[in-house]
C-alpha cells in the first residue's frame, strides 16, 4: 500500500516520505480500516518535528491521528465490526495511509448522510471542543464563551457545540472574511483581532463583566489578555501554545477565577469508553445540525503541501487528506 512515513524529524515536510510499504495486520481485537479520508491535525507538525509524543527510536511511523473508511479486515475476538461497515477511527497513529489498524474501542461507526471526509475531520478537533467546554469550562446555557483562534478546526466545532448548548459565543480570527464566516456558523459576536483589541471588544459586549469562559489555543500575550477577560468565577482552558509559551503551571487567579490546560489524548486515556460521545456529533453531522467545516482536501501523494497549507495561516476549519 501507499503511506507517507517518517524516518526522521525535521522542520520542513520534506521529511515526509511517500512510500510503498506492507499493509498491517489487525491484532487480536483490532479491525484494519481501508483509509478513505484522513485528517490533518497541528499536532502531525509537532510529531515532524519531534515535539510531540513520538520518541526518534520509535521511528518510522505512519502519522494521521484519525481517518474513516470500509472496515477491510478483522482480528481476533472482534465481533462488533463487520467487513464493509463504514467507521472513523481514532488511534493516534497511522492515517497517512491506504490501510490502518484501529483497536475497536477507537473505532465509531459513521451513520448514513456522513461523509468520510466529516466522519474522519471530527474526532480530534471536536471531542477537543466537546470535552474541555464540558469539563475544563463547565459551560452552561446562557453564559458567554470567547474562543480565541475561532476559525481553527477546533474553533470551528466549538461555535457549533456552545450554541448546541445554548450559550453565547464571541470568536476572534485575524481576518474579517474569516470572521463572517464564524457568524454563519453561529458566533453571536466576532473579532478580527487584526483590526481590533480583543479584550476591549469583549469587555464593551459584556457590559464589562467578562466573559464565564475562555478557550484558548493561542498562547503568548493573548493567554494572558484572555485571563483578563474573564468575569469572576470565569474557567479558561488552554489546550496547546501553538503561537506562544503558556505558563507551567496555570496561574493561581482571584475571585473564583481558574485557569487549567485541557488535553483529549489525557483525557480519554482516562475515560477510554467517552470516546463512544462522539456518536452524539455524528448524528448532529447526519441531521445537517453541524457544519464539520472541512476546509481544503488534498492528495495522500501530496501530504507536504497539506503540511505547508496547515502551518500557513489561510486555512479555515479542517485541512483533509483523500485516499
Ligand atoms: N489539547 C488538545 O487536546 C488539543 C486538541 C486539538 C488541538 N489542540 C491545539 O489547538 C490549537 C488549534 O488546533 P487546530 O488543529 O484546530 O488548529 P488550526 O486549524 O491549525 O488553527 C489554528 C488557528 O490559529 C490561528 N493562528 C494562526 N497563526 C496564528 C498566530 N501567529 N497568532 C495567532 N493566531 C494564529 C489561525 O486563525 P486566524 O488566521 O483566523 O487567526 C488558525 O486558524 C493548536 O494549538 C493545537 O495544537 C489541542
């Protein structure tokens, strides 16, 4: 089959291989997924460069955290899945590929009226979102979320799932088309950050109270602006410092104010069975409830662009592979 490997780290994508090589075999309880989609996340840039989770004497590997497709083969033991069920699996490793191995608990089924594309653009960036508002943000209906970086894929799922819920979302984004598209998502109120300071934004629309949550992806000056955003007993969760260093650990803040991190891969590695949440946004996907916001697709062959395009800043929602 065709993969893209890497053998060793590097900045640029052209350590990205596009190779021939064995198609794996499904161990006792694993189903092997014929890829149709696969995504492309900000942490496959960490693991090319060397900065996430992958230790260099694990190399190569196949990286692609989630994909969807046609379960092809089954291992041992495996009874909920059969040959031909169309599925997304999420195992952390191994998209970038013709074929990948998922164990069945990583595995969803896709429902009818789901694309590939939908299904495997989902799991990382919108349990992400699911998740930390759940528990990190703890957001309830009625209150006023801020999402900084708001047309991330992360961002994008985020909009969608707070208004699900019934609260109030402000989104920035460093561009005013980017930011009407946020408002078609959903966003009550936008903030091209380019043209506008975001906290004086935040703080003219909450009539100076702040806002109950922030999630935060930024890092740097806008993590510590977005502290400031905060009404009192306001929770900010970050979940990654793309753009900027985050404090270690999370300050210690004033009148019932918390600031926490957020990670999906710790959380389900606790709660493995809440990966099965993820049936509630499929079925929100198939009723044409939840626009999955796939931004651009491209070529397993052409991997090193979809790299280059994901560390740009022009992409809006989910950068895709099609197998
Ligand atoms: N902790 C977790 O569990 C977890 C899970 C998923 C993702 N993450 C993290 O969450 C973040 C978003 O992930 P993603 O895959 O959804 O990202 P993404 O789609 O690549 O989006 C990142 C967004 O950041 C904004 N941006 C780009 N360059 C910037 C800069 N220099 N300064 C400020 N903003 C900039 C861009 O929006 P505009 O151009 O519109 O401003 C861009 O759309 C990443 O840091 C990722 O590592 C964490």
């Amino acid at each position: 089959m065709k993969a893209i490997r890497i053998h060793e780290f590097g900045q640029s994508e052209d350590v990205l291989k596009y190779e021939e090589v064995a198609v794996p075999e499904p161990k006792a309880g694993e189903v092997l997924i014929k890829v149709e989609a696969a995504s492309l996340n900000r942490a496959d840039l960490g693991l090319r460069k060397g900065t996430y989770r992958i230790a260099a004497d694990a190399l190569p590997v196949i990286p692609g955290r989630e994909f969807a497709g046609t379960v092809a083969k089954l291992g041992d033991g495996v009874s909920d899945y059969r040959i031909g069920d169309r599925v997304v699996g999420y195992p952390s490793l191994g998209g970038y590929a013709e074929y990948a191995l998922a164990k069945v608990s990583e595995v969803r089924p896709v429902p009818d009226g789901v694309t590939a594309a939908q299904a495997a653009a989902l799991p990382t960036a919108s349990l992400t979102a699911w998740f930390g508002l759940k528990t990190d943000g703890a957001l309830k209906a009625g209150e006023w979320l801020l999402i900084q970086g708001g047309s991330s894929g992360v961002g994008v799922a985020a909009i969608q799932i707070a208004k699900h819920w019934g609260a109030k979302v402000i989104a920035t984004s460093g561009s005013e088309v980017k930011c009407r598209r946020l408002r078609q998502l959903g966003a009550d109120v936008t903030i091209d950050v380019s043209e506008n300071d975001f906290l004086a934004e935040v703080m003219r629309v909450t009539d100076n109270r702040g806002v109950d949550v922030v999630l935060e992806m930024i890092g740097g000056e806008v993590y510590q602006k977005s502290l400031q955003a905060l009404a009192p007993g306001g929770r900010l969760f970050s979940i990654g410092g793309a753009f900027g260093a985050l404090p270690d650990p999370p300050p210690t803040l004033t009148e019932g104010r918390k600031a926490t991190r957020f990670s999906i891969t710790n959380y389900l590695k606790t709660k493995p069975d809440d990966y099965r949440e993820l049936d509630q946004i499929l079925k929100l996907v198939a009723e044409k409830k939840f626009d999955v916001g796939i931004g651009k697709t491209f070529p397993l062959a052409e991997t090193r662009a979809a790299q280059k395009y994901l560390e740009g800043r022009d992409h809006f929602g989910k950068v895709m592979l099609s197998v």
